[in-house]
C-alpha cells in the first residue's frame, strides 16, 4: 500500500465485506457458510420441521464451543479478502489471520481478540508503527463493532441472523437456501453506510448454507448486492473443527504498542 490511508480503508473495506451479512449484536443467533460438507445432515431435519427454526437452530451451536473458521470475499476488481481463524466464545477470544487484494496489491494482517482488547498487525508501513509489533486497541473505549468485528462472546459472529432471515427453504439432506433483509442486523457505521447505497436490494440477500449431522452449520454462501462503486460479491464462510481445543492468547507485553489515532478515527 502507498500509505496508511490505504492500508485502513483496505481493512475497513475487508471488514465491511465481511460482517455485513454476517456481523451482529442481537440477542438471537445465525450463521455462516458456503460449500456443502460431505454427507452433511441437518440433525434437526423431519418431514414436519420448519426450515427456518432448523437453521436457527443449527446456528445457534456455534456459539457454545470452539471453532475454525474461514471467510473469503470476492467483490471483483475492487478486491478480495480471506480471513482464516479460531473463536472460543466461552473464553470471550478470537483470532484470525486475514489476506486483502485490491488495487492490485496486497495485504495481510492478523487480528486477536482478547476480552475487550484487540491487537492487530498489519503487513504493511503505516506511520509512526513498528511493523513487527502488535498495535492495541482498547475495545472497552471503541466499540468492536465498529472495527468489522463481532462481541468476543460471538466471536464467529452468528448472533442476530434469525432475526433477519426473510424467508428459508430446506434444499436437501442438510442444505438450505433463502433470503435474509441485511438491514436488519445491528451494523459497523460504514458498513451501515453501504446498505443504504443497495437500497432495496439488501432486503432480500440470497444465501444457502449448509448443516452436518451433528447439527452444526458447516458452510454459507452469500450473494451481496452492489453498493455505490463496490460492485455485487460473494462471501462464503466455513467452519469446522467444533469443540477442538484453541489457545488463544495476547502478545508478550514488549510486542505490543498503541494503536495509532489515526486507525482508530477511521472507525470512530
């Protein structure tokens, strides 16, 4: 990246990409992910079971233990994003390593969440930042939300898409599909800011997603619709590795410095 301002305005992008079919701060829960699992099974499926509580349901498990994730975004030429990571709800701690290209260029940055604290490294020259350190945020002064991050409660950020389902139709043995109204879930501000610039259309998102035999989401698929100069993109997420053990740890004291006050205007 050329400078710091386009280093944030990536990450922000990225973040925004993300969370906007996926992020939320409701009581209720929903999930994510593409790609159909292998012989996946919905546990909840019965000739007579409604689709939609099948699903909530199979969304709601991914916040009772351990996971891996792994979110890609492809919204064409403006750019591309993979975040692969671990969340453990019951400890409040998530971590993720995330790949962004765009402009024809690209940055990788790593995000752990601790509690309220985040630290974030970015793979990229920002003033007054030593790149080989951690740079810290006080998430108890700025909302993570606000960053393109989800409460470390949820940390696979799955809470509040019951709420926005639209409608749900069960496909197969394990497999879903619908529509679900995005503006609906509780949103970072510039994430807010592109909803509005898709108008009707972010009222009825297409996704289909799938759930195994254990009853636990596997895979969502979701078809954003353009917004302004971002263009329509896909973001598909999996998960795996349910209850698995996960360490999750912050960064040696002498790794860590404050993060800049110009990343945190970009999101205030």
């Amino acid at each position: 990246m050329k400078s710091s301002r386009s280093v944030l305005l990536a990450l922000a992008l990225s973040g925004v990409l993300a969370v906007t079919a996926a992020c939320g701060d409701k009581k209720d829960d929903g999930g994510v992910a593409p790609a159909a699992a292998s012989g996946s099974t919905s546990a909840a499926a019965s000739p007579s079971a409604d689709a939609r509580t099948e699903l909530i349901g199979a969304f709601k498990k991914l916040t009772g233990g351990t996971v891996a994730y792994t979110t890609a975004t492809d919204t064409g030429a403006v750019a591309s994003t993979k975040l692969t990571g671990f969340s453990d709800p019951a400890n409040k701690t998530n971590s993720g390593k995330m790949t962004i290209t765009t402009q024809g260029q690209q940055l990788t940055a790593e995000v752990i969440v601790v509690g309220t604290d985040l630290y974030l490294k970015v793979g990229a020259p920002i003033p007054g930042v030593d790149p080989k350190k951690w740079m810290y945020v006080d998430g108890s002064k700025t909302s993570l939300s606000k960053l393109g991050l989800g409460n470390p409660d949820d940390p696979a950020n799955v809470k509040g898409l019951a709420d926005a389902f639209v409608s749900v139709e069960r496909t197969g043995t394990g497999a879903y599909k619908g529509t679900f109204d995005a503006t609906k879930r509780q949103m970072p501000a510039a994430a807010g800011a592109l909803l509005q610039q898709m108008g009707d259309a972010a009222k009825s998102v297409p996704f289909e997603a799938t759930v195994n035999a254990d009853g636990y989401v596997t895979s969502l698929t979701m078809q954003m619709p353009a917004a302004g100069q971002v263009p329509a993109s896909t973001v598909t997420t999996t998960f795996a590795d349910f209850g698995k053990p996960v360490t999750i740890s912050k960064p040696a004291a002498a790794d860590v410095q404050p993060a800049p006050a110009a990343l945190l205007a970009q999101f205030a």
